[in-house]
C-alpha cells in the first residue's frame, strides 16, 4: 500500500506496518468493502421507500382520506429504522476490523464496548464533574514502551429539569466528553495527588471543596497559571511533579489544547481525564471505500494522542527524580 | 462621635489588625519548622543508607579511601542535633546536610570507576535507592524553601518587620544545593 510508506515516516512506531496490513488487514477489508457496497445499496433504497411512503402519506392526507395515510407513515418509519440499522452495522464493522486491527499491530487490545470501566476511581479522586448518566465506548489496553495503559473513551451527561406551565421537563446535558486513561507511573507513592486545570479565582476556591487534600502551591508560574494542585503529602507532590515533569504536563496541556486535561496520582497510577471535542476510534466515513488511506491514518493519529500521554510524560523513565 | 471614640476605635483597629498578622505569622514560621521537620525525615534516609554504602565501597575503592574517610565525618557533623527555633544552627545543620549531599554525590559518581563495584547486585540496588532517596529530599527542600519564602517575606516586610520584632520571629535559613553538587562533573577525573 504506497500511501502507508508516507505514514510510516510520521509515525516510526509504524515500521513494518505494510507487511502487516497486507497480511491481516487487507483481506477483511476486501470483504468489508463488499458488505458496505450492499448495506450502502440497502440504505439507498430503504430511504427510497421511506421517502415514497411519506409522500403517498401527504397525497392521501390532502386527498380526504386522511385515515389511510397512517398505513405509508408506518413503511416510512419501518424503512428508516432499517437504514439506521444499516448505518449502525457498517459503522460496528469498521470498529470491529480497523480499529481493532490497528490497535493489534501495536500490541494493544481493543473492546468496543468496555462496560463498567474505570469510572469509580475517577470519580474518588473528583477528577470528573457530577453527572447521572455515562456511555463508555472504545477502550484500548496494553503496553507502549513497556507503559501500561488503559484508555477508555466517556460521555457523561447530568440530568436537568426546566419547569414550565405545562409541566417540567427532563433533559441531559454533556458535561465530559473525552479521554479516561490510567497509565503506569514509574515513582513510587502512597499519597494521593491531583492537578486540575486553574479555572480562575472564585472557582478554583469552589474546586477545593470539592477536591480531597491539601491546595499545594509549586514554583513554576507558568505551571500555577495553567493548573491547581492539591495533595495529601506536601513533599510527596513536589516529588512527583518535579520541575522536569512540571514542564512536560504543560507540553502535554497543549496537545490537548490547553485547559483539556485533569490528572490524579493515586496507587502509583496515574489517571488522565482529557476533554476532547471529537468522537475517536469511529474508523472514518461510511460512505469512503473501506480501503481509503485515510482511515488508517485517522486511527493511528488517534492512538497517536495515547501514545503522546507516555512520550511527553517520558512515563518510561525508571530515573526516579 | 467624638474624637476619643474614634481614637478608640482606630487603636482597636490596630490591635486587631497587629493580632492577626501576629496569628499569620507564628502559623508561617510553624509551617516552616514542620517543612524542616519533613526534610529530617528523609535526611534520616540518606544517613540509614549511607554505611551500608560505604561498607561496599570501601571493599573495592582502595584509591578513594580520602573521599570514604570525608563521608564518614560529615555525615556524623550532619547528624548531630541542633534545635529548630535558632536559625543559627537550622544554618549550620543544612550546610552539613548539603556537604554530606556533595561528597555522596562525588562517591556515586566514582562508582562508576569500578565495574566490579557496579555489578555488585546490592550496590545497584544501594544506587537506586540513593537516587530515590535523593528525589526525595529534592521534593522536601522544595516544600521547606517554599514555606521559607513565605516566612521571610512575612518577617521583612512593614509592618510584619515590627511584629515579628516584637513577637521574637525570625528569618530562616534556605535549604541551598552546595556550589560543588551543583557543578558540571569532570568525566576526565573519572576516566583516566
């Protein structure tokens, strides 16, 4: 696949990735590529039929017989229901075989649906904000530069009510849509210790009451100006957030662009919750052949951003200072 | 209102005002002590891990015995007591630690000379923990002459300058690296 040599000078970790996606990726692909042409086709005509029968529904409706347009309505919303399924399984199938594909090739393991997740620990350390509702998908677990990590992908949303005359009304709202990880972290500590990103005077006094320990104040003005930390042990957060380290979180902020990430240090992990805008590891459109490039490249660009975490944080230091 | 209550008023003021700086600074200056105190905490970890160092050392670094000998004394100069409210000793006692820190530093350094020494598994393992212990102590310095900064801004600046006079608080020492740990090393000295 020429196209992946370009890539392969982006990404080194790449190396060898040819002879790999010809051997496992590209065989599955070929027969993806042939479901997508027949689900697309389905879809095609499922919105087709679906468009017909809304249209007989409003020329029965304008014709009096306005009793017998319940009979189109119903093939109309039977036919999109089909097309959404369609949609659904083709987009199912890309996870399933690139996405899980991709994360092989560099030794990671990949689950589309995860089910409980990491949530408890991350919501111990108050990393996360109040919310009622979450959706975990896409988790990726494994070792990069002998670092273990455990990625989850979250949406968590609180639920609201709005009164009005006619009765209240309950709704959800986003309020975290990004990133959970929890990678090894090569310090030991018994401590727990939390930076969160510094929201400004009268929050940040809001932020802690909500966050467990001490607020701990470090020398570096450029790191004060970007996060709050707050710990347990005094020492044992200057420890871990050496001047060194200090100047690698401020890096890793702004891959992120900056503001995104919160991170607690607890049982020599350390927990990552990044806000991210998009949705990851989707394997790209549905309505591009399934052996465009491009898709490749966006998921590897994805693992990329986990990867990052390790490689900025040089997480795979044993130094210990 | 009349002059006198308004005097009154003014030098209840004061005196609340002069209480509460009093309060904010006997709390810096115990903030201080306890940073000190946490510092001795992991000192105590390099003193523990030091004569099972030198014990090794000295079996393999006969050229170095100079340096083994210095050891020894300033880590019994650092060991010796001092008492936390007189700046004066908190002085000298973190002048020894960082001399002690120093002459450490030069041992790990020349170990590298000897790869007999090196391969010794416990001798690894000594490294490791002395770089860890070292980390450490990094992280309590930073803690101690953070809460020094406070203090000694707290202690200068007018009006604290009169309270703390009146309150008998005073400056406290930083915690500085000596100027030989800071120093490049010479590899030259150690690969001739």
């Amino acid at each position: 696949m020429p196209q992946l040599a370009s890539l392969e000078k982006r990404f080194p970790d790449l190396a060898g990735f040819d002879t790999f996606h010809a051997r496992r990726i590209a065989p599955e692909l070929a027969a993806l590529e042939e479901r997508r042409r027949s689900l697309i086709s389905r879809m095609g005509q499922s919105g087709f039929i679906a468009a017909a029968a809304v249209a007989g529904a409003v020329w029965l409706h304008f014709s009096g017989a306005t009793a017998w347009a319940i009979a189109p309505l119903v093939v109309a919303v039977l036919s999109a229901i089909y097309a959404f399924k369609c949609y659904g399984d083709l987009r199912r199938g890309f996870k399933d075989v690139l996405v899980r594909a991709v994360c092989e090739f560099f030794g990671l393991e990949y689950a589309a649906e995860p089910g409980s997740g990491p949530l408890h620990w991350f919501r111990e350390l108050s990393l996360l904000p109040d919310y009622d509702r979450s959706t975990l998908e896409d988790r990726v677990a494994g070792r990069h530069r002998e670092v273990a990590l455990d990625v989850v992908e979250a949406k968590l949303e609180e639920r609201r009510t709005r009164s009005s005359k006619s009765g209240s009304k309950t709704y959800y709202v986003t309020v975290f849509r990004g990133l959970l990880g929890q990678f090894d972290f090569p310090k030991r500590f018994q401590g727990r210790t939390i930076v969160k990103t510094d929201r400004g005077g009268a929050l940040n006094w809001f932020q802690g009451f909500a966050t467990p320990g001490e607020r701990v104040r470090l020398e570096d003005p450029r790191f004060e100006d970007a996060f709050e930390v707050w710990s347990s042990d005094q020492v044992e957060a200057r420890y871990l957030l050496t001047p060194a380290f200090m100047e690698r979180l401020l890096a890793l902020d702004g891959h992120f662009g900056g503001g995104a990430i919160t991170l607690g240090f607890d049982a020599e992990r350390l927990l990552l919750a990044a806000r991210l805008r998009r949705n990851l590891f989707e394997g790209g459109s549905i309505f591009a052949p399934a052996d465009d490039p491009k898709r490749i490249e966006g998921i590897v660009a994805e693992l990329a951003l986990l990867f990052e975490v390790v490689d900025t944080l040089q997480l795979q230091l044993k130094t210990r200072i | 209102m009349d002059a006198l209550t308004i005097l009154l008023v003014v030098v209840a003021l004061l005196l609340a005002g002069g209480y509460f700086w009093y309060v904010s600074l006997i709390r810096r200056r115990n903030g201080a002590r306890e940073a000190l105190s946490s510092i001795d905490v992991q000192l105590r970890k390099r003193h523990d891990l030091l004569p099972n160092v030198l014990k090794l050392a000295g079996r393999f670094m006969a050229h170095e015995k100079a340096l083994l000998e210095e050891i020894v004394r300033l880590r019994s100069e650092a060991m010796q007591g001092y008492r936390p409210e007189v700046p004066e000793e908190v002085k000298a006692h973190l002048e020894a630690e960082a001399a002690l820190q120093a002459a450490a530093g030069r041992l790990m350094v020349a170990v590298e000379q000897y790869p007999e020494l090196r391969s010794v598994e416990t001798m690894t393992e000594a490294q490791q923990t002395f770089t860890e212990v070292e980390g450490h102590i990094a992280a309590a310095r930073r803690f101690y002459n953070a809460a020094v900064t406070d203090l000694n801004n707290a202690v200068e600046i007018f009006p604290g300058s009169l309270i703390a006079n009146i309150a008998g608080v005073r400056r406290m020492p930083f915690f500085e690296i000596e100027e030989a740990a800071r120093a490049p090393v010479n590899v030259d000295d150690y690969l001739n």
